[in-house]
C-alpha cells in the first residue's frame, strides 16, 4: 500500500435515526495533495471526518487511511493521522504550552523529546512568545494555530481539518491557508480540506470532492470541473452541480 492513496473511501455512509448523513461516498485522496471537501451545513462533512477519525462508526462501506481500515486497524489511523475539529473547544485557563503537552501526554510522549516538539511547533506558528500565556487570552487566528499545533503533534502524514479557516479574521484565514499550503508542500503532508468556503478551496485546492445532504455530487480536478461546466466562476460552478444534483 505503500503508492496506495492517503485517504480512499468505498461506498461509505452513515445513517442516523432521521437521517442519511453520509450516503455511499467513493472517492481517493492522493498522498501530498491537499484535497477539498466542500459542502454546505449539514452536508455530511463532519460525519465523514469523523468515521475517518474512528470517533463513528460507519453504516456501511468502508475507508482506509494510509492503507489502514478506518475500522479493523483504528488505532494505526489515528497514529498516523492528526485531526482538527471543527468545534474546538480550547481549554481557556491552560496556557499553550502546557495545552500541548497534555496533548502530547495522551500520545504517550515525554520528557525532551516531546518539549522539543513543542518547541518547534510554537516556533513554525510564531507563537513562542505566546506559549506561557493562558488560551482564553488568544486572538481567533492564535487560536486556531494552536489547534493545528495539536494536530500536528504526533507529526502525521495526513491531516484532516474540519473546517479550518471559518470564524477566522482575513488575517488569520490567510495565515491558515498559507500554512496548509507550506504543510503540504514542504512537509509532505497529506491535507483533507473541509470548508464551506469556496473562496479557499480555489486558493489552495487542485482537486475536489463536493458534498450535497450527504452525496457526492462532484469529485475530481477542479479546473476540468469548471471546465465541464461553463464557469470559471466557483459560485456559479457549485450552483451548477447543486442544480444538477436536483
Ligand atoms: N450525532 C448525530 N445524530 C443525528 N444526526 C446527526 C448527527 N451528527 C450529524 N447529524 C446530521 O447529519 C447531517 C450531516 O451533518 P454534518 O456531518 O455535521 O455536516 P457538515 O459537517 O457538512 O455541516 C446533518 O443533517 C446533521 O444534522
Ligand atoms: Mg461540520
């Protein structure tokens, strides 16, 4: 599995009582790439993230990540894999430092080596000089940094964020889609890009999978999908593929 994709779902869906959240998704995240999952609330994007993430149990189908099912070999994922959600609730009396090193507690890290790693991820977020003072004190930008560090904590080859970029300042949504990009360019790291903003799947995104109550109602290059459609225009684009999806 080693040239396999970072991410492949196979008809995966998820049925709560009321509703079909996630309704037989397939699609293919290449390894490096950062993929964009857009959708509208409600769409199905968090669900998904989650039965990624092993936090649900998928209805049916099945995913792997990095060659790993989602659901026999979950913890494999979760090594491998760091995850932002999208309600991240930071602990506001905790200081940043002392935030990542309870993080990194839970992945069993210790001692140097792990104050090490904390030390470089508050350096690549230009947070240093923040790092002893309390969470509740950041800024929305700052904040979402030190979710990212997080995430970033176990060093993983594929990352998932759920929604990264909405309630951010246009300052901040820059600093976050600039640091995706620099993630997966000179890191390597395999982005999962969850937004309902289609101003940032155009600025850092080359393929797409949308998302519509719970189907995938368009997967692939972005360019050819506009192409496809008519539209170099990303409203008028998603507009059309929702028109077509009835
Ligand atoms: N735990 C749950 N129980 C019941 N319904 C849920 C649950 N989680 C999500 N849903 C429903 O599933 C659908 C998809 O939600 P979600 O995955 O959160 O979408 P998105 O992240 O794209 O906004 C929505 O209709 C939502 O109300
Ligand atoms: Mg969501």
């Amino acid at each position: 599995m080693k040239d396999g994709p970072a991410v492949e779902t196979k008809g995966l869906s998820k049925v709560f009582t009321a509703t079909t959240a996630v309704d037989d998704i397939t699609f293919a995240v290449r390894r490096g790439e950062v993929f964009g999952f857009m959708g509208h609330n409600g769409a199905g994007k968090t669900t998904t993230l989650r039965m990624l993430m092993g936090l649900l149990r998928p209805t049916s189908g099945r995913a792997t990540v990095l060659g790993h099912d989602i659901v026999e070999e979950s913890l494999s994922v979760r090594r491998v894999t760091g995850f932002l959600p999208g309600d991240y609730a930071l602990p506001r009396e905790m200081t940043a430092r002392q935030f990542l090193r309870y993080i990194g507690a839970m992945f069993g890290f210790s001692g140097k080596g792990l104050e090490k790693r904390i030390d470089e991820l508050l350096m690549q977020f230009e947070l240093s000089d923040a790092a002893d003072r309390r969470l509740g004190t950041f800024s929305s930008g700052m904040t979402q940094k030190v979710g990212l560090a997080q995430a970033l904590l176990n060093s993983p080859r594929v990352l998932l964020l759920d929604e990264p970029t909405s309630g951010l300042d246009p300052m901040g949504r820059r600093d976050t889609l600039e640091l995706i990009t620099s993630l997966a360019q000179e890191n390597g790291v395999t982005i999962l890009f969850s937004t309902h903003i289609l101003n940032d799947i155009e600025r850092v995104c080359a393929r797409v999978a949308v998302l519509h109550y719970g189907r995938l109602i368009a997967y692939g290059d972005l360019a050819e999908l506009r192409r496809t459609h008519g539209t170099d225009q990303m409203d008028d684009l998603y507009l059309s593929l929702v028109k077509g999806a009835g």
